[in-house]
C-alpha cells in the first residue's frame, strides 16, 4: 500500500497490519494543542526508548512547536518540513515514502511520524532496546591484550573496531538480508586498502542471499563460502574487535550482522587459523616458538590415531620391541580390535567435550575433566581399552584444544576419521594416501581467490613476505609489507619517520 495524504487511511491500514501486536505502540494527537494539524507516532515498545520518543517527538509538537496555528502564520507554508527542521529534536532523521521502509524501520527500534495532509513520513532514530553493553572474551582468551568482546549490537561492534582505526578511510557499508528478518549486514574495510575485486565479490555473494531469516554470522559464512563441501572454514569468525581490527588493516573485510557477537572476516588462508592477536603482543622468539606448537598439534591432532592403527596392526616392527611388548602384554585382554578401541575412546571423549560445552561453565570443565579421568580408568580396569589407547586419544584432543580456532579444529577433527579408516585397511600405505588425499584438497581451495595455503604456495606473488608471519613469527618491525590480501598500490604498513 502507498502512504496516503489522509492520515486516517493510514491509522487504518496500520490496525489491520499490526492487529493483535500489543508491542507495537501508535498514538494520534494535534500539533501545538490545536486541532487543525494532527501527527501520528508508530514506534515498537522496548526497541525504541520511550524517554527519546517523549522528549524528541511528542513533547516538542504538543507543547513547544514552532507553528503558530492560532496566529495562522503556517497557512501556505510546507508543514512537514517546519516540523522536521524546527521540532522534531532526534539528530537522525530522514523521509521515506515506502510502507516496507517504516516496517523495517520500526522493527529495528525506530520510531515514524505520520502528517495529517502528507504522502511522506518522518523516521527518527530512538534505539533503546536492551543489550549486553561490551562483554569479556569467552572463546578466544588471551594472556596479553585486550579483554573486550563483540555484542551482540550491530553498531556496539563497529565502534568497538572505530576505537581501533581511527580513519576516514574506515567504512561502514550497510545491507539488509532476510526476506522477514531484515537483518542489518555491515562490511567493514579500509578503502583505500582494501582490494576492489574482493569487495565487489564480497558484496555480490551477499546480495544474492534469498532467504527467509539471517540470524547469527554462521547463516552468511556458509551462503557465501567457496566450497561448500569442505568441512575446512573458508572464513574465519572471531569474538576478538582486535584481531577483527588487524585483519581489517590487512586488506581483509569484516562482516558484521545485528543480532550476533561474532564476526566474519574474509579472505581468511590455513595460515590465519594458526595465528593469535596474543602473537603480536609479546616477544616473537616466544610467540614464534608457540606457533610450531600449535602447527604440531594441528598435525598431530589430525594424525595421531591413525598413525598408532598403522604401526600396531601392519608395521608393528617400527615400534622398539621392548615398548611393543609392553603394548602387546597390555592388549593381551582386550576383546576388541584396535580400530575398534580408538573409535570407542575417540566417541566417548567427543562425548565428554560436548556434554562439557553445554553445561554451566563452572561445571562443564570440572565434568570434561574428572569425567574423562573416571571414563578412561573404568575402561582401561574393565579390559575393553588398552592404556596406550586412552593416551594417545588424550593426547589427540588436548592436540585440538591447542588450535586457536574452533572451526579449524572441527575440519581436523573430520578428517581424522578418514586417515583412521584408511590406516585400518592399508596399513602406512592407507595413512599416507588418505594424508596426500587431504592436502590437495587444502591445495585446491580458495578464499575469495586466495589459494588457502598461502603462504605456503604462491608466496612468490607477494616477494615471499607473507612467510614472515607464518609457522615462525619474526619481529614486528621487519613486517614492513601487508600480506598479500591488500591493495597493491597500499602494501606498505611500516616505514622509517619522514619517508
């Protein structure tokens, strides 16, 4: 329905629209106590702050409006226009002559002036519903640097990352997906860094979503992944405005959406799920140290079983004899075969992390804990697991927990089962070929373009800089180029005062 100059045809048809919405406040009342000009407010209870509303909306045009009417100093005048430069007090305001714009304005926490006489209506901005303010990182903790988090405010996130980058050059691009949710999108990037060809993409994949509701960031970063299929992140999520604000002076963009504490940051390689803002806060001897940990632990994560159900079952001769005894004496009452011991222990503590995670915090790591104790020792004591089964799954889930990504973990915790069904069927031959299976499925993805293990392959296109942040971390200082995800003609981050 188009806006109609009758204002009474509109209170009508906004009856009939938001019949039984009791949150939905409307109220109709006459500019300055007069009868002649009547206005009409529509705005939802809780989103928007009712103190705003009052003191910016209805008192100035009950009791302080610049329209004479009793003195007829408005007759031949534009009355919509006097109220909204001299009355209406929210600095954020703007006209719209589209029903489905006030909708989606209200439904975000703004608030609509109807004129009695006009075809247009007046949006103000009074957002007030409830949030979180800027709470404390929870899956991405870190020993040095800042304790800040996202919110689950579109516009919380961005002044979390604007307090970092304090340039003009910083911009807020603003869409809206979701056919009934009319999610708030926002892309972040610095322009003049920021490769054009990637934004446009980034915008074009965006825009193309067609679909009922986008509520949280993981509805866009699997509509606008490359592969699909994969189960490795093409993007990374983070809860940390630091690391967002260094990816963002990376060339990278990050990707907001209302309603969730996390963001998206694109293009993101294998190498950036390794890293940490922890890495660039301390020393790069201890942070690069750490990093190889990290590398050996994703290696080891993905591997471990595996590589134990190759040597146990068809190259026992790689094991010292002495150790293979130890293991043979110990699986001597074992009613199982290895392969089954591992898929039995490798459940069941999968079982224990997910019970952990959706217990209260203060008890699920006393339950993951304790509980994988307690499980381990019952099933070493009742023979149906041998100890070096429950050492090397244990080993293979805090390997995990060393990664500092969660969806990284998920993809290597996947492709776990295949090098352990391959190694149970080939032996060696099984674990390699179903590693080499692996790594050219990591060789042949993208991001945006970007082969995903840079830099590692095609490092040559950036002069091999980008290795300098990679497995070993050197010096802030000697980092003086952007990595490969920037603007060309803006690669320089660092350079010596004056030049």
């Amino acid at each position: 329905m188009e806006i109609s100059k009758v204002l009474d045809e509109n209170i009508k048809y906004i009856d009939e629209t938001y019949k039984d919405c009791a949150d939905v406040i409307r109220r109709k009342f006459p500019v300055g106590g007069s009868q002649d000009i009547w206005v009409y407010t529509l705005y939802v209870d809780n989103m928007s702050d009712a103190f705003t509303i009052q003191t910016a909306l209805v008192r100035p045009l009950i009791r302080n409006s610049s329209l004479n009417i009793s003195s007829n100093k408005c007759i031949g005048k534009d009355i919509f226009e006097i109220l909204k430069n001299n009355d209406v007090l929210s600095p954020d305001i703007r006209e719209t002559t589209s029903f489905d714009d006030i909708h989606v304005s209200i439904m975000s926490g703004d608030a609509a002036l109807f004129v009695d006489g006009y075809d247009k209506v007046l949006i103000a901005s009074a957002r007030g519903f409830a949030s979180r303010g800027v709470p404390s990182a929870d899956t991405e903790i870190v020993v040095q640097g800042s304790k800040e988090a996202f919110s689950e405010g579109l516009r919380t996130n961005t002044v979390l990352i604007r307090r970092r980058i304090r340039d003009t050059k910083l911009k807020v691009q603003q869409l809206r997906v979701g056919r009934r949710s009319q999610s708030d999108v926002a892309l972040v990037y610095l322009d003049d860094v920021v490769r054009k060809d990637v934004l446009n993409e980034a915008l074009t994949r965006i825009k193309d979503i067609d679909t009922d509701a986008i509520l949280d960031i993981g509805y866009i970063e699997q509509y606008i992944e490359n592969d699909w299929i994969s189960p490795f992140p093409q993007a990374q999520v983070t809860e940390r405005p630091d690391k967002a604000a260094g990816a963002i002076l990376e060339g990278r963009i990050v990707i907001i959406v209302d309603n969730s504490p996390f963001v998206l940051i694109i293009p993101s390689t294998l190498n950036c799920f390794f890293q940490s803002p922890e890495d660039y806060y301390q020393r790069f001897e201890i942070m690069s140290f750490t990093r190889v940990i990290r590398y050996v632990a994703g290696i080891l994560a993905a591997t471990l079983p595996g590589l134990y159900l190759a040597t146990v079952l068809y190259n026992p001769a790689m094991i010292p004899t002495e150790i293979m005894f130890r293991m043979t004496a110990a699986r001597e009452n074992v009613p199982f075969p290895a392969v089954v011991e591992i898929l039995l222990m490798d459940i069941a503590f999968e079982l224990l992390r997910e019970a952990g995670i959706r217990l209260p915090s203060a008890v699920g790591s006393t339950m993951g804990v304790v509980g994988g104790i307690i499980l381990g020792q019952a099933a070493v004591e009742a023979g149906l697991v041998s100890p070096i089964v429950v050492i090397v799954i244990a080993l293979t889930g805090v390997c995990g927990f060393a990664i500092p990504h969660v969806s990284l973990v998920s993809g290597i915790r996947l492709c776990k089962y295949l090098i352990i069904f391959m190694s149970a069927i080939l032996g060696l031959f099984g674990f390699w070929i179903a590693s080499l299976i692996i790594l050219i499925h990591l060789a042949s993805l993208k991001s945006f373009g970007f082969p995903y293990l840079l830099p590692f392959v095609s490092g040559d296109l950036n002069g091999y800089k980008d290795l300098k942040d990679s497995i070993i971390r050197m010096p802030i200082f000697t980092m003086k180029k952007r990595p490969l995800f920037a603007n060309p003609k803006q690669s320089n981050r660092s350079r010596k005062r004056g030049n």
